[in-house]
C-alpha cells in the first residue's frame, strides 16, 4: 500500500512515532528515542512500551505521552492507532527478538511503517513471511543494523562499488565483546536474562545478537552475498544456554572468500567491531571503535587515510554526516542515520515524490530475512559439525 499526494504536498511537521517495547530498564529504547529525535525528522507520540501494563503505562508517563497513546498492549497499539486521524506514520520495535514477527505483523497489517530491531525473528519461516507480507503492503520496513549508517561504512560501499578495490578477493569481519565473559545473566541484568534465553533471544546467542551485525557489515560492504558458510558454535561459560563465541569460514556468491568471528567472553574487548576488504588493486579497514576513519590500501602504494567528511570523503560519506570532520560522530548517529533515511522515504510518500537517493540504503526486511538465514546456517553448521551449509 503506497501513500501519496499531490505533488505540490510538503509535510509541514515530524513523523509521529510509536515504540512497541523500550520501557523502564530497557537499554536500546531510550538509543532508538535519540536516534529518532537527532535530525528532528520524527516526534514520540504512542508507544506500548512493555508487555506488563503497569510498566507500560508507568514508562509512557516518564516519557510525556498522553494518557490515551500508553498502550497495555502492541495488538491494542496497532488497533487503536489504525483508526485514528492523526495515527502513527510508523512504529520503532525494540523488544526482545521474539516479540518482533507478531508486532511488526499487527502494523503492517495495520497500514503503518515498520522500523524494527535485529535479528529480524527467531525463525525463517516466520521472517519470510513478514517479507512476503511487507512485500504486499508496500510499506517501508526497515532493520535496524545501525552500522551501516555510518559514513565510512557508505563509503567503504560506494569504493567497493566503484571497483576502486577490483574483484574482491577477501572479507575478513569481526565483532567481539567481553560483557558476557562471566554469568551475568545470573546478577539481575535484563539485557543478559533475555539474550541468553533460548525462548526469547531465538537458536542463538552471540550469534543472533552481534554475529547478524557482522554477517550484515560484510554483506554491505562487500556488496555480494554469503552463499555458504561453515560454522562453530560454542558456549565458553558453563551452564550458559547458547552460544557465547563463534569462529566461521565464508563462500561468498562473487567467489571471495571470508572469515567471521564473534564473541561476548572476549576479555578486554568492549564493542570491537571490524572489518577488512581486499581486493585485486586495493584493501580496506575499518574499525567501530575508531568509526570516523577509513584505511585505504592501493597495492604498491603508501595507505590513506580517509576522514568522515574530511580528507578523503566522498558524496555518501557527506550526506550521511552531521557535523564538521575532526569532530567524532558514531553509535548514535549511526541509529539516527537510518531514522532519518526511513523519514525521508515516508515523507517522499506522504508529498508524491521520489526520495534522496542516499535514504535508500537502510537495510530492508529482505536484509533482516537474510539475518535470520544466516543464524539458523550457522546453528545448522555447528550442530553438523562445521559442515558447509548454504545460507
């Protein structure tokens, strides 16, 4: 279902927004608040903010909503706000992975825009058929790997895309961790409760929540698929329930090669996030931790430097920044460049006219389907004893 008019329409105010999750202890919420906020495209005004009514109605308080947008449930949200006049354009869902297929379901079938956090569902069937029925409505349905919205991360795709590194040969992609290294689910922490509970993190654990973001990364920025892999799972802390670190090897569809390795119990390591591109002419490094530079090796030259809009930075890399270069931009940023571009896609609707370009590179459920391949590949794999399988 596409939206449109006339196209002397301009939309004279920010997109309303609804939360389906992201209440009181909820860490990612109050990011994807921020995020949606920072480039002042979009305003709160509806959420169901956790699946105890109480808390709901408890967090929307904090949050300012009005009495009648604090919902006790996202089936009520999506019900109550299809019927409304001034109902939410779209709605951001940040709970734990396995409210997110019957949510996302309720407001597409509801007529709204989707923006939900990774990985996509706990199963492929259940994500194929959230593509098939996004696919349907014509809405915009959005996941958010907010790596991809960083402005180096545009750029090292652009380069790629550009054949500024020839064919390419080798991804090599890491994210590794260290806050799950002892049994910290066991302390109160909310977020490592549910990560390490196989009802509702899904069939993985380190896997599904920061090995999807590698796999995503190296997808992105290689610009090709993973057509198969070969993967071993491991729990290091004992009486954990899923996978705390995972080594695997990539076939990617082109026919470069990769490797990917992702951890939680990796002492001394806080979000160490990286990835390096080679191709026949040149390699690429970039580096989380350190976001607002771009290594560029040309073979038998000197490495460059590239800065985010700065030395160096291309047209991606500028639209996607906000502020002068020497300045850092990151995490936050990195969400509000993926609320931005999905606000601009909407309003492009809600005018009839196209959108920017550089808004359509928000990862897309087809992205989140390819998330969700990706875990149960991996789990597949393990479980066959590193066999190759196809994602």
């Amino acid at each position: 279902m596409t939206i449109t008019a006339s196209q002397d329409q301009r939309l004279n105010r920010r997109l309303r927004l609804g939360m389906v999750g992201g209440g009181r202890g909820a860490f990612i919420g109050a990011v994807h608040r921020i995020a949606a906020r920072l480039d002042d495209r979009w305003e709160l005004v509806a959420g169901a903010l956790s699946s105890d009514p109480e808390r709901a109605r408890l967090s929307g308080e904090d949050l300012l909503l009005n009495p009648d947008r604090i919902y006790g449930s996202f089936e009520e949200m999506a019900r109550r706000e299809k019927e409304r006049e001034d109902r939410i354009d779209g709605v951001a869902i940040v709970t734990p992975n396995h409210a997110h297929a019957p949510a996302a379901r309720a407001f597409l079938e509801a007529g709204i825009h989707v923006i939900c956090d990774k990985p996509l569902t706990t199963t492929r069937q259940e994500a194929e058929d959230l593509a098939k029925l996004a696919r349907e409505t014509g809405l915009v349905f959005a996941v958010t790997h907010n790596y991809t919205g960083y402005p180096l991360v545009r750029q090292a795709r652009a380069m790629v895309q550009a054949g500024e590194l020839g064919h390419i040969r080798l991804v090599q992609v890491e994210y590794a961790q260290d806050w799950l290294a002892t049994r910290v689910e066991e302390t109160g922490s909310k977020q490592a409760e549910w990560r390490t509970d196989p009802a509702r993190s899904g069939p993985a654990g380190a896997v599904g929540d920061i090995g999807t973001h590698a796999f995503n990364l190296a997808e992105f920025i290689a610009a090709d698929e993973v057509a198969s892999l070969s993967a071993e799972l491991h729990t290091f802390v004992e009486g954990r329930r899923l996978d705390d670190n995972a080594h695997m090897m990539l076939r990617f569809a082109s026919g470069a090669r990769g490797m990917l390795w992702c951890s939680q119990v990796a002492s001394g390591l806080e979000n160490g996030l990286r990835i390096r591109v080679y191709g026949e002419k040149a390699g690429l490094e970039w580096d989380q931790e350190n976001p607002n530079s771009l290594l560029f090796s040309p073979l038998g030259e000197p490495p460059r430097i590239i800065r985010r809009n700065g030395y160096g930075a291309n047209d991606v890399s500028r639209a996607a920044s906000r502020i002068p270069g020497g300045h850092p931009e990151g995490y936050l940023e990195g969400f509000t460049q993926l609320y931005t571009d999905v606000a601009e896609q909407i309003a492009a609707r809600l005018e009839g006219r196209e959108p920017d370009s550089f808004s359509l590179q928000v990862p897309t459920v087809e992205q989140g389907v390819r998330g969700v391949r990706f875990i149960e590949a991996a789990v597949r794999s393990s479980e066959g004893k590193t066999a190759w399988v196809d994602v």
